[in-house]
C-alpha cells in the first residue's frame, strides 16, 4: 500500500501546480475549474513521473459517486456524496487511497448537525465503516496559498506538510 507520504506529496505537487500555472481560477474561486486542473496534474504525475509510478494501478476519478453499482452514501451522508478527487480501486473497498474535498477561499460551507459536510464526509470516508480510505483531505484555495486539513480513521490529525 502506497504511503501517505506519498500521497500527500502527489497532492501538494499538483495544487502547488494549479496555483503556478491556473492561479486565475482559484482568485475566482473557481472550485470545479480548480479541481479540474489539479485533476489533470495528479494524473500526469501519476503517468509520467518515476516517484509516483506504483500509483499506476490505481484509478484517479473525480466527482466518483459510485460504490459498485449503488450509490457512494456514508452513515452520516445516506443520500450519497460525490468525493472531488478519490484515489481508489473501482468496484471494490479494499484499496481506498485517498479522498480529497476541496473548497475555494469565499465559499459557503454547508452544515449537518452543526458540523461542516465536507468534514463528515472526510470522517466518514475513512472510518473504516464502509470505505476506509488511508487518508482524507481537506484543502481550502485561498488566495495566495492553500491551507490543508486531515483525516485518518474517522477523526481528523495533524500533519506538518512542508
């Protein structure tokens, strides 16, 4: 299994990438254009760099809101969700990477229960009911850089990524 150093890095390269080369979008808060473009530089990292190459037999999909043929739901989210970027095997929940929700800097972030919907997703995506995703994150597009929250059995952590 892939480490979450590994991850993280494939993550930090392309929204590093997005602010370099796309930083239009994210002044706008553009989140699904954003998202769109650090799409595209994770999977291009992914095929043509050394680093990332075990990451090949993987399947990067955006907006995935499928679990097999049902619904992507979570306890908290019976309805279902759509994660933004899900790093994963398809059609099976034993190779759950990494699940990413993004958010632009003047977005309205939506509450269930007091909480924010884009946390309960993370933490439910990697409790280990249903999906067990190795590693959730949340990254804000603020303006001049982005700021990163995580996620790690259900419950969020803190990661010093530099």
């Amino acid at each position: 299994m892939p480490t979450d150093e590994l991850l993280l890095s494939l993550l930090k390269k392309a929204v590093k990438k997005c602010y370099e080369k796309d930083s239009p979008l994210i002044e706008r808060s553009m989140e699904q254009a954003s998202v769109a473009r650090i799409y595209y530089y994770m999977q291009n990292a992914i095929n043509i760099e050394n680093k990332f190459s075990k990451l090949k037999q993987y399947n990067l999909d955006c907006e995935y809101n499928k679990n097999g043929q049902h619904i992507k739901a979570t306890p908290r989210c019976p309805k279902g969700t759509r994660p933004d970027i899900i790093l994963h095997k398809r059609n099976c929940n034993d190779a759950n990477l990494i699940v990413i929700e993004f958010k632009p800097r003047n977005a309205t972030y939506r509450k269930k229960d007091g909480q924010y919907i884009d946390t309960i997703k993370l933490e439910d995506f990697t409790s280990g009911a249903i999906y067990n995703y190795q590693i959730g994150v949340l990254v804000k597009l603020h303006k001049k850089e982005p700021k990163y929250e995580f996620f790690k059995h259900g419950q969020k952590i803190d990661i010093n990524l530099t």
